[in-house]
C-alpha cells in the first residue's frame, strides 16, 4: 500500500540553507557575516514559526495534508461511502491500517461507508471483495477517532517545522560569535 506522504527530514535539512545562501548573496549587508547570520536565523525563525503554526491556521491546516487524502476525506464525508475509484482511497485505508490494523492485509478492502446512528456517533464501516455485494459491515473506525488521527497527521507538521526554527535560533547565536 501506498503511505501517506509526510514532511521529510533530509528535505527539511536540505532547506535549511537556502534562505541564507539567498541574504548572503543578495542582501546589501552581505559583507557583514554577523549580520547576515543574525537576519538569515531570523528568517528561518519566521518560516519554522509558520510551519509550526500551519495546523492551528484555519484555512491553512488542509495544507498539512495530502492533496489526495483532502480528497478522500472530502468525498466521505459528502457522499458517505469511498471506492477505490476515488482520489485517495488508498490514503484513508492506509491511515486505518496504520492506527488500528483492523483492515486486514491479506484481504483487499473495496467500499469505506459511514454508518450513521439516530443518537451517538456515527462508524465507518469496511467492505471486502469477499464478501461479494453485502453491504459494508466490518467496523473499522468511529467517526471522531477517524478526525483524531487525522489531526495527528496534521501535527505531523510541527516537527520540521520545530527543526527550522531551532535552526534558525542557532543562527542567531552564531552571528554573536562571529
């Protein structure tokens, strides 16, 4: 199964020195290292602040996610049911899978359905090829453990984001030194 995609650490470190190769090139105080260290760590400290605040931003924290889950979760929620024919299905099976494996390997998931009550909340139930043209009926998550885990994805972010702006803190003591 495909996993979802998260912030890489190596592209995190990789990024890191870019905004300052950028000031130590273009910024007319360029000769001044200690400056330009003391103005690069503060940008890293506004970007890495950024990222960190990415999933507290409204209209923002969908950003924190992939392009392809967004879908899947959109489509769920609308039309209540996920096919494999849909954008992301295999982002939200492996999501499942990963938090709490009640989707078996060595069966091939085809239909995610919620399944509302008249009071309490609702499930989201799994069909399998197995079982033919049966409605969905392997509970696989509730409908408010399936919004936790995805706010654990969101916060995901943070970590890079945490890197950066320490990043950036060292920096700024470094240009003190210099």
């Amino acid at each position: 199964m495909r996993e979802i995609p998260r912030w890489s650490k190596w592209m995190t470190v990789a990024l890191t020195p870019v905004p300052i190769i950028w000031l130590a090139l273009f910024h007319p105080s360029a000769s001044d290292i200690g400056s330009t260290l003391a103005l690069s760590g503060l940008v890293l400290n506004v970007i890495g602040a950024a990222i960190i605040a990415l999933p507290d931003v409204p209209r923002l924290n969908q950003y924190a996610l992939s392009k392809d889950f967004r879908h899947a979760w959109k489509t769920l929620q609308d039309k209540r049911q996920l096919t494999p024919t849909d954008a992301g299905f295999a982002s939200v099976v492996e999501l499942i899978n990963r938090q709490n494996g009640r989707l078996d390997y060595d069966r091939t998931c085809n239909f995610l359905n919620v399944d509302y009550k008249v009071f309490g909340n609702p499930n989201i139930s799994a069909g399998f090829e197995e079982d033919s043209n049966k409605p969905p009926r392997h509970t696989v998550a509730s409908w408010v453990t399936m919004q936790m885990w995805i706010e654990d994805l969101r916060d995901n972010v943070r970590a890079p984001g945490f890197f950066i702006f320490m990043s950036g803190f060292g920096y700024q003591l470094l240009s003190y030194v210099c």
